[in-house]
C-alpha cells in the first residue's frame, strides 16, 4: 500500500490470516518492503512475527480478531507460471469462475479453505461409518475390482485386457460380500473404489466412485437391516454436525445451505403410497401420464417427492420401501405377498437417492430360476457366486451408499465431482501426449551423437573392443560413424521391418557426417537405386535427413532414386518438398502381442495341441543367444533344401526384398524353433549359444524375432516350416514366438509387409485432376490382387488380429518409366523362385521376407501391367504360380469394363506416360 506498509493475506489448510509489515516493526529496509510487496501470490513463506488484535475486525480472513505484525518473511517456494484463477475467488459463494475451469486446475482448486474442509468431513464421514459398524461387530473386507464377468445387470462395465482375456473393473462389492455371507462371516463392510462405464455426465454421475458397501446375515426379516441402517446414518449426521460445526461453517461460505433436517424417528414409506403422493399433487411423468405403482421412478419424481415429503413429515431424510422387481437386480429378494415387488429399499436425503438396499436371495434353486427368467447365464464370476449358495447360506441383507453423493446431497454441492478428489466422468482421462521412448542403444542417438555428446559430458575418449583407449572426434568418413554408432544398433533405436533388408550384401549404407543417421540402398539397373525404409534417425530430424542423403546422391551421382516402403511422414517430406509421386499398395501387418487371440482360437489351438501330441517341442532362446551348433547345422541344412528348390525354377519367378540369413545380428535376434527327437530336452543353458543336445532329432520349423525400434516392437523376419512336419508345428512356433515378444513388454509385432485391399494415391503427389488414371491404377491393381489371391489374408493373421499400416512407394516425377520398372524387377527377381505357399512349405503367411515378396509382386505386377492397360504383356515379372498371359487376360478384361472411358481420356494417358507416370 505504500514503501513502508504492506498486508498480506496468509492461508494454512482452513484458516487465513491477516499480516502486516511496517518498515519499522521489521526492521528491514524500504527496498526489502519493496521486494516484498511483489511476492507473488500462492507463495510458500515461511513468516515470524507477533500476533496482535488489528484495530478493526477483519472480515477478510478466518481469523477476524487476530493478526500478524511480521518481523520476517523468506520465500520457501514461489509459482513459476501464472496461475489460471485465484484461490480467493474460487473460495467465494459469488465466484463465477466456470466449475469446469475449477476441475480443469483441481490442485488449485483443493487449495481453497472450503474445499480443505469438504475433505475433511469426506474422512470424517468414513471414520464416522466404520466405528459405528466396528463397535456392532462388522469386519471390514477388501474385495477384489478386477472380474471375470459383470456383477449387476444394472449398469455398464469398464473392460480390461487380463493376459490375452477380457477381465472387468467391479461394479460393486456385491458377488463378494455375499459370498462373505455365505462363508460364514456374519456381517461385513467395505470402503472401496467402484467403476461404472455410464457416459451419464449429470450433476450427479462419476465413472468411478468411492462406495460404503455392508452386508449382514438375518434372524427376522429384512426390516432389521432397514432399521439398521436409518440409525447408522443418524450417528453420521449427528457426529459430523456435532465434532466438525467448523468445518461445516467453511464450506458455507462457497456452498450456501441449510442444515440437514431429520426426525427421530425416520418416515418409511411404501413405493405405492410414494407414487400415490405424487399423483395426488397433480404431479405426471414426462408422457403426461400418471406415474406407476410397479416402474421406477425418475430423478425429476424423486425430486417432487423429496418436497412432498419435507411438507407432510419436515424432514430431509427419508426411506422408499418396497421397491418394484423390474427396477431391482436379479438377486433381490421378491415380497412374498406379490411377486412385482421386492423387500428391498432407497433412502434419500434432500429428494435425492443416497442408498440402495434390501434382502438378497438366498436359496440357491430361486436364485437360478430368477436368473433364468431375467436370461441371465450362471457363468464366469456368477458361477462361483451360485456355488456359495447350493452349499448353503443364511438370510441376508446389505446395502450400498456413495460417499460423494451423500456428500454432495448433505452439504448441497450441487455437483458430485467436488466430492471427489481428482473426479472422473466420461470426459476425464484425454489422449495422453506421447512419451518419447528409451533408446534401446543411447550412443547410437542421432540427436546427440558420441562426438556432440562428448564435448557436454567431457568424456572425450572411448574404448574399442580390443579394449584401446581413442579420443571421440568428429567423423570424417562414413566407415568412422560406421565405428561409432553401428547400423546393427541404429536399427535396434530407429527401425521398422523393411530396415533390416539392409544387412544382406547387395545393400550400401550411406552415413550421415552431421548425425550418424543412416539409409540403406541398393544399385539397380539402368542407373537407378533402390532405397528401403525410413531413414534411421529420430522422427524430428527426417526432413533434414532426406535432404542431406538426396543432396549426396546428387552430387556423388549415385542414381536415379527410387524409395519403397517408407512411413506416412516420410512420404508426406518427399510428396511435400520434393513432389515426388507416392502410391501406396502395401502395408505392415502388426499387432499386439499381449492381446493373441489365437490362444483361445480353437482351430489354432487344436492344431497346436495336435503338434504336441506328435512330439514337436518348442524351444524359445533369449535374445542374442544362438542355438546350439547341432540345430544350427540342422536349419542350415532344411533352409539349403529350399534354397535348392528355388534355383531350380520349377515353380517360376520369384521376387524379394531380403536374402535368407537368419543368424546374422544375432545380437537383435531370437530364435524360436520346433523339433522332434525320442527323448531329451530342448533346455539351454549358455548365455549365448544353446547347449548341445543330445539322440537324434529333426528341425521341423525355425522362426526368427528382429528386435527393431522400441516403437515398432519386433518383426517375424522368419516362420520357415519344413517338409514333413506334423499340423501345427508352425502355429505352435509362431505363437512361441509372440509369447516372448509379449513377455519383453513389447506393445507391437509386424508379419511385415501384405497386400491391402485398394490402392492408395496421395491427391498432393501429382495425381490431382488425373481421375481416370487414378481409376485405372484402382482397377488394374484389383484385378492382379483378385487373380493372385493377394487379399487373402492368411487364416492364421485373421486369428491374430492384424492391423494395416500402410507403407509408401515414392519416386520422383518423370523417373519411373519403363527403365525404372526394370529396375525394380532386376532388383527384387530371383531367378528360379516362387512365392507359392507350396514350396518347401515356407509359409509365407507368418514370414516378414516372404509377404514382403510378394507385395513387392504385387507393386511390380501392377506397374507392369499400367505401361499399356489395354493390352496383355508376354512377361510381366509376376510370380506365384500364375502365367503372365491369365494375368494379362485379367487386366485386359478389367481394362474393357471401362473401354470408352479409357478411349475417350487417350490424350490424358499419353501425356501421362510423357511424365514418367506409367507406374
């Protein structure tokens, strides 16, 4: 107020007081009264000084009689942002700060005295409810939340995923407390969460809530329970107005109210004579029709009745009796006299439902038979629920309460997630920002490469494997990032499945001297290259990549570039800054491991059973370990087969993208494989090789695990099965395989790359207002999908649950002719290989090398086919069994349906090929 007197207002929990500071009580300076001043508000001080009756009372703080004459004050913790709303005004019955703002910030909000106190009656409330049940011979119990099945027929349930199964968030403690019962305990209580997926968002409605829950066995009939508990919420409301008067008279101040009112001896009215008062006042449901004596009643008739009844018996709290059977679950006891009722309760306080009670049944044979009459199945958590009750049970009761709404209702909040103290409803819980994972390898990080971390950390010098000690510098060649930061790793950080191509011979590695990023291509023919993946960097850095790694080309004169199989972002650089073409054909397979369906698949299971019954064991190794020499020498052997069966060219072309490895980097890689052999173990023991075994044996199947990029999880680079091996080995394998995918907390497994359903062109890549060609691409493509069976997913990625990533194939305008199709041809043909499921049984159904071939088939096929759509081709480069003139046939015929259209656009399609845009 002025350089020599300033006041403050000072909060702890509840209370507030006044403090002053005058230059002279503190001894301090004008520029330290100054500094002071400017403190910002919200800040933790900590303040001596002595307390002083003010020369007035003051009506800004709890205390209107006392005040603080401050000698010092030091700033324990300050607010470094601007708060969204002040304290003071939230704290006011005047506020007009949006109750969703005071949710949205609830950390400030809990600040307030008023809601310091409302948490305090909140303990208050609780502690009130277990002495009164402790002292009358309750024990309190915890139930579990998680459920094989829903608990009331009521209200929605929240799913979980429980290991491969569905599982449910509890509804209420009611199977269990019954089950109590049943077990003998006699009476039982429960303070704990409840979940209920209800996207009611009302003033009154929270999705998850903490539920006052008891249960107790009978010797009369169930009005024993009901009187029970009118007096157990009697001694609630008579200790928290009797002990917390205080902390009452705070919440006033934000949350106006008279005190509740409630008779000694509470009213109990019958259901029927409820909707009898109701209608006697002239009251109508919202059809305009009397209300019924057998159908529950609304929020708006509960409110009505509530006003009735405070006029006839002035009180607040009141109990409904009676209730009608169809308003009432399936294990209510039904009224003995008339059947549409049921010995069950509501109390209400304020007009509004605070209880739910009544009479349970059971005797197990009336508990089945109402079950049955509501078409409800004795399964899952409900058949271990009957069970307590055919081996016997005692009559019984209980009810359940919601502690934020008898709070809500008692101190009249008018909104319930006040009550709660971080309060979630149906637009709680918002898409979470992404979390940027670990790297698997953090010297290989291209954001902070070893020669920029280096000069942070001080750390200037490395050891190598033969254990020399060198100073990290700069790289000046590619082989010397090569050292620093190794492709295999930078896979491991960045990559996704068609990354690990990259490690056959045929491919280079270029290098990135800024980051260490990396891109693997490969030299083609007719002065192309072939480029495959993303490039191996953080995300954020992918556009500085891409031009850094074309600009090189350029200059070097590498080739024409061709880039397949890259992400959405990717594509959208090249589309974007480059207007390169971009078509999509493709895309990975993944899925979840931890959610396998084909674990309660029962053709895959039995399958798998079947593999076993014919001895097929199947051994899963850790990572990086290899298998011993022996099954090495075996694979090695099967995959020679293959390889033979495949030169030989009996079943035609073939085109890929990857050659068959399996242990190189073994360090990224687990091997799973499947043998039969009389006797012995597939244990192993080395840490990095298996150990031998021992009699003889055979290698039925072999699948290989890739670890890429904590993203991306794993890809089944391999699923080779071999001739001769028993139904099933393969899905025992592949589901061995997933299983230690999901047990590494991998979220993601890709079978690599299949064929989608349609072609997807990017409208920015060129191809705008070229509508016919776009459709022909559509119709050509659909045509060679159809007669290659291309879309037929495998049985075994349908029980999966694969989803589609689509992947890009961009080049640049005017590149991709008749010479850069023939480049793509040379590039992926094999000479004398076939994609056929046939061959050897490799089933190209699981593995990533052979789906990547054949939709690279596809991609080429249909390329081939676009150079002249009205004519067949005499070779096309296809594969997998089918001639090129059925194939030809079959575009030529999808080609007529739109003859006179196509004819009519001649001129669009010539100047299309003009450009380059055969593809």
């Amino acid at each position: 107020m002025s350089p020599k007197l300033a006041f403050y207002v000072f909060r702890q929990q509840m209370h507030t007081i006044q403090g002053v500071l005058e230059e002279h009580l503190a001894k301090a300076s004008p520029n330290m009264c100054r500094w002071a001043e400017r403190i910002p508000t919200e800040t933790i001080v900590l303040v001596k000084g002595e307390l002083k009756p003010p020369k007035e009372p003051v009506k800004s703080a709890t205390f209107h009689d006392l005040e603080v004459a401050i000698e010092s004050i030091h700033i324990i913790a300050e607010p470094t942002e601007t708060l969204p709303m002040s304290v003071y005004e939230d704290d006011s019955a005047k506020r007009n700060i949006p109750d969703r703002t005071k949710l949205d910030n609830r950390i400030i909000d809990l600040r307030t005295p008023s809601s310091q106190a409302l948490f305090r009656l909140n303990s208050a409330l609780c502690s009130l409810f277990r002495s009164f049940l402790i002292e009358r011979g309750f024990i309190e119990i915890h139930t579990p939340k998680l459920q094989g099945g829903a608990t009331e027929s009521g209200a929605s349930v929240f799913t979980v995923e429980y290991f491969g199964r569905d599982a449910f968030l509890a509804q209420s403690p009611q199977l269990a407390k019954q089950m109590c019962i049943a077990a003998d305990m006699g009476r039982v209580f429960e303070i704990g969460p409840v979940f209920r997926a209800e996207n009611s968002n009302t003033h009154r409605h929270l999705t998850e809530y903490t539920g006052l829950d008891i249960e107790m066995a009978l010797h009369k009939n169930y009005h024993e329970a009901l009187r029970f508990l009118t007096e157990m919420l009697k001694f609630i409301f008579a200790g928290l107005y009797k002990s917390y008067r205080k902390e009452i008279e705070v919440l006033k101040r934000a949350f106006p109210h008279e005190d509740l009112v409630w008779k000694e001896e509470t009213p109990i009215i019958p259901f029927k004579e409820g909707v009898r008062m109701l209608t006697e006042s002239g009251w109508r449901g919202d059809d305009g029709e009397p209300l019924s004596e057998y159908e529950d009643l609304g929020t708006r008739d509960e409110i009505r009745l509530g006003e009735l009844v405070k006029e006839k018996y002035q009180t607040d709290f009141y109990v409904l009796d009676k209730f009608p059977a169809e308003a009432r679950p399936f294990y209510a006891m039904l009224d003995s006299e008339d059947d549409r009722l049921t010995n069950s309760f509501d109390m209400f306080v304020r007009g509004q439902e605070i209880l739910t009670g009544g009479q349970r049944i059971h005797d197990a044979e009336m508990l089945l038979s109402r079950m049955k009459q509501l078409f409800i199945q004795p399964v899952g958590a409900l058949e271990e629920y009957v069970q307590g009750f055919k081996w016997g049970c005692p009559p019984h009761a209980g009810a359940g309460i919601g502690l934020e709404r008898i709070l809500m209702l008692v101190f009249n909040l008018g909104n319930i997630r006040f009550a709660s103290l971080f309060p979630r409803d149906p637009r709680s819980l918002p898409a979470p920002k992404e979390i940027e994972p670990m790297l698997r390898h953090p010297d290989c990080d291209t954001l902070f490469p070893p020669w920029v971390k280096s000069e942070v950390t001080g750390d200037l010098e490395r050891e190598t494997e033969t254990g020399e000690t060198i100073p990290i510098e700069p790289p000046k060649t590619m082989e010397e990032v090569e050292d620093l930061m190794p492709f295999t790793h930078m896979i491991a950080n960045y990559g996704d499945a068609s990354n690990t191509s990259a490690l056959d011979d045929r491919y280079s590695i270029w290098r990135s001297l800024k980051t260490g990023a990396a891109v693997g291509y490969s030299r083609a023919t007719s002065g192309y290259i072939i480029v495959v993946g993303d490039p191996l960097c953080h995300k954020s850095q992918y556009a500085e990549v891409i031009k850094e790694f074309l600009d090189w080309v350029k200059s070097e004169k590498v080739g024409r570039p061709i880039w397949i199989l890259v992400c959405k972002e990717v594509e959208g650089i090249l589309n974007g800054s480059y207007e390169w073409r971009c078509i999509s054909c493709v895309a990975e397979d993944r899925i979840d491991p931890k959610v396998n369906r084909a674990h309660a698949d029962q053709v895959v299971m039995k399958k798998v059973r079947h593999a076993r019954k014919e001895g097929v064991e199947v051994t899963s190794l850790t990572q990086g370990q290899l298998p011993s020499q022996e099954i090495m020498d075996l694979c090695e052997q099967r995959m020679e087969e293959w390889k033979a069966g495949r030169k030989s060219g009996e079943k035609g072309k073939q085109v890929h993208l990857t050659d068959l490895n399996p242990w190189t980097d073994y360090e990224h890689r687990t091997y799973v494989y499947a043998t039969t052999r009389p006797g012995g173990t597939n244990d192993s023991q080395d840490t990095t090789q298996a150990s031998k075994h021992t009699g003889p044996q055979t290698v039925h199947a072999l699948v290989v695990l890739t670890q890429l990029s904590p993203q991306h999880g794993y890809q089944v680079k391999w699923a080779l099965e071999f001739p001769g091996a028993p139904s099933g080995t393969i899905e025992a394998a592949v589901l061995g395989a997933l299983d230690t995918a999901s047990e590494t907390g991998a979220s993601s497994v890709t079978f690599g790359a299949g064929a989608m359903a349609s072609v997807m062109v990017d409208d920015g890549a060129g191809l705008k207002g070229k509508g016919v060609l776009v459709k022909m691409l559509q119709h050509s493509y659909h045509a060679i999908a159809t007669e290659l069976k291309l879309l037929n997913k495998s049985e075994f990625r349908q029980k999966m649950g694969a989803t589609e990533d689509p992947i890009w194939v961009c080049f640049p305008k005017r590149s991709l002719g008749p010479g850069g199709i023939r480049a793509l041809l040379k590039f992926f043909q094999d000479e004398g290989t076939d994609t056929s499921e046939n061959n050897s049984r490799v089933t190209s159904r699981e593995s990533s090398m052979e789906r990547e071939r054949g939709s690279l088939d596809l991609f080429i096929s249909h390329t081939g086919s676009k150079l002249n759509p009205l004519k067949s081709k005499s070779k096309t480069g296809l594969s997998g069994g089918e001639s090129s003139s059925t194939l030809g046939r079959s575009v030529k015929n999808h080609a007529s349906e739109s003859k006179s259209e196509v004819q009519s656009q001649t001129s669009s399609v010539v100047e299309n090929k003009e450009e380059g845009m055969a593809t």
